[in-house]
C-alpha cells in the first residue's frame, strides 16, 4: 500500500469503534486530511497522546480503504504551556476550530498552517490573548479572501466611514453605507479602528508592546466575532468556553 509522510498540527479528534480514534490534521502540503488511529484509545498506545488536539506530529499514514491509518506518528511540539493555562487553552482551542471549520479536506493551506503553529507560540507566553486572536483572525480571514479593509471604503475606495458592514467585511463611506440597506452595520470607535490598523500593519511586536488594558481591544473582538460568524456561517462550538473564560478574566480584573 502507498506511504503518506507529513507533519501538521492535529485539529480535533473522535470515537471510531471501541478503541481506534478519528485524527483531523491541518498537514503541510495535503491540507486537511483525516487518518484513523489504530488502537490509539487504549492507555497503552503509542498513539494515545500525540494523536491529542493541539499537537504538532510527524507522521506516515499507508493509505488503504476509506481512510488513510497511522503506521508510525511523533509529537513535534505538545504546546504543554497552553494545556496547563485554562485561559491559554480556550484561545487555542478556538483557533484550532477556526481553522478546522474554514477549510475542506485535501486542500493545500501552508500558509494558514503556518500561521496557526506560529500564533499558538506566541499564546504560550502572551499576555494579550485577546489581540493575539483578534491578529489570527484577521490573517485567518485574509488568508481565506475576506480581508477586512480598514484603509478605505469598499466600495468606491474612497475614505472608509465608522460603520462596518459585517458581511462585507469593511468600512463604507457615509454615501456607499446609505446604499447598504438592512444589512448588519456596527459603529467602530476611535479607539477600535486605530487598534484595528495597528493589527492589520501585520507586526505583532508593535502590538504585544502595548500596555493593558487596550482601548477598544472588547469592542473589536466583539465586531470580529460578527465577521467570523457571518463568513463561516456558523458558531463555532468552542466560542461559549471562550467566552466563559473570557467573562471569568474580566470579573477577576485579570487580561485576557
């Protein structure tokens, strides 16, 4: 049977029979692919912990039947850092599901790959794990052809206004937002669009220097989420333990 050989980070897993598990993995240059795990439920396995989400593995699958199935599998990178920070773990996850949700099987997206792998070593020492996501989620929309314009007006490029227009995603200017109708419009502040072009100017460093709290950094991630949600057209199941943590952060006065 032929060989697979890659390496990719594991997005999410499931059940298969008693004992086997359904791997999803974000691969270099196969794109999203499906293996199965023999036997990786069992506590013995050598495939029970690197074939956990959040897991960077190298891997050669024999493809034979429906799915491929592991034949040999290492972790590259567990990420032990975001597993042990409750805080940590709900932005990865979201990530990890983000990108799982946005893409189909078997299409090549290294740049999104590596752009996942990056951001979730930067979420293992950052403080600002909200502008983080707020960062991976505009490059993620980037990446998959909704760029969010911040420098002009969508429509006649003209000098963007203060209401986004979700679906869009961008900043019409007062003339092209009258001709929007009923779509879903949300005021940006100041302070937000300025957060925003910081985010868009593509240098975390000059992000990660700001000192918190961050004016407008709630009011941005709330607009990003309407994006997200309108683009992928979906809610992703992660968003409410995201949020949870998100209400507990603040509550205590903590930084998300």
């Amino acid at each position: 049977m032929p060989l697979v050989k890659a390496e990719g980070v594991v997005l999410r897993t499931g059940n298969l029979g008693e004992w086997d598990r359904l791997v999803v993995i974000l691969t270099a240059g196969y794109g999203k692919v499906r293996v199965i795990a023999k036997g990786a439920r069992k506590v013995q396995s050598r495939y029970a912990s690197v074939t956990q989400s959040l897991t960077h593995i190298g891997f050669t699958a024999y493809v034979g039947g429906k799915l491929p199935t592991l034949s040999q599998a290492e972790a590259l990178e567990s990420f032990r850092p975001l597993r042990e920070d409750l805080d940590s773990l709900a932005y990865a996850l979201y990530m990890l599901e983000l990108v799982d949700i946005s893409l189909v099987d078997g299409q090549p997206h290294d740049d999104i790959l590596s752009l996942l792998i990056a951001c979730l070593h930067i979420l293992s020492h950052t403080e600002h794990r909200e502008l983080l996501l707020a960062f991976f989620e505009l490059r993620l929309l980037a990446r998959l052809g909704f760029a969010l314009e911040s420098e002009a007006c969508p429509r006649c490029a003209g000098r963007p206004g203060q209401h986004l227009v979700v679906d869009l995603p961008g900043f019409p200017c007062l003339k092209c937002s009258q001709t929007e109708g009923p779509r879903l419009q949300v005021r940006v502040s100041d302070d937000a669009m300025k957060l925003l072009r910081k985010l868009n100017g593509g240098d975390w460093r000059a992000v990660e220097s700001l000192c918190a709290p961050v004016a407008g950094e709630r009011e941005l991630a709330a607009a990003l989420d309407s994006i997200v949600f309108a683009k992928l057209e979906k809610r992703p199941e992660s968003h409410g333990f995201l949020c949870a943590m998100r209400v507990d952060a603040r509550s205590k006065g903590g930084r998300t």
